[in-house]
C-alpha cells in the first residue's frame, strides 16, 4: 500500500504548466540576461563617456586641469586636439585633449579660496 502511494505522489501532474516555468524557455533567460548587462554595464559607461566628451569639449583657457598621469596645472592655449598645460613657472607642456581628467573653473578655484 505504501509504495502504491508514493508512486501516485512521484507522478508530475496531469495537463499542468510545463517544469521549469518562466524561466525554463533558454530565449527568455538570455533576453532577461542582456538587458541586465545593458542597464548595469552598457548604459552606465555610455553616460560617463557623454560626460568626459562634453568635459573636454568645454575646456577654455585659464581652467585648472588634472591629467590622468596626476599633473596638476592651467591651460594656456586649446588647439582642436591639444592643449598647452603651464604646470610651473616658464613649464609649458603640450597633451592631447582626451588626456584631461578633470576639469576646475575659474571661478570654481576664486569660490573656494574666498570662502
């Protein structure tokens, strides 16, 4: 009797849904899977590259700079792909425009020393 009974709960149910579910279609799963790595990695790194993009494109002279090799200085001059950075007094170098970490106004630097 126990094993006519344990072979009737063993049985997968009559005209139910399929095992697995949901996520047991392989094309739903890797469609989920893409559009979790766009929105965690893809959109992220689009929107930082827009932002550097508009950075480098609104330099003027006068900004104090930092490159991505560390140099801290002003710019002097802005060509269409360099720059001319003073890093100390009569120390002009020239770099590309892509190489500017971050950018710091004028007036950014006036504000802070003033308050």
């Amino acid at each position: 009797m126990t094993v006519s009974i344990l072979a009737i709960l063993a049985q997968a149910p009559a005209g139910g849904a399929a095992p697995g579910g949901l996520l047991g279609n392989p094309m739903v799963f890797m469609v989920l899977m893409f559009v979790m790595m766009y929105f965690l990695l893809i959109r992220p790194q689009r929107q930082r590259q827009k932002e550097q993009e508009k950075m480098i494109n609104s330099i003027k002279v006068g900004d104090h700079v930092i490159m991505t090799g560390g140099e801290h200085g002003i710019i002097t001059s802005v060509k269409d792909k360099t720059i001319m950075v003073k890093i100390a007094d009569n120390v002009k170098i020239e770099y590309e425009r892509a190489a500017v970490a971050s950018v710091s106004k004028k007036s950014d630097v006036v504000e802070a020393t003033t308050a």
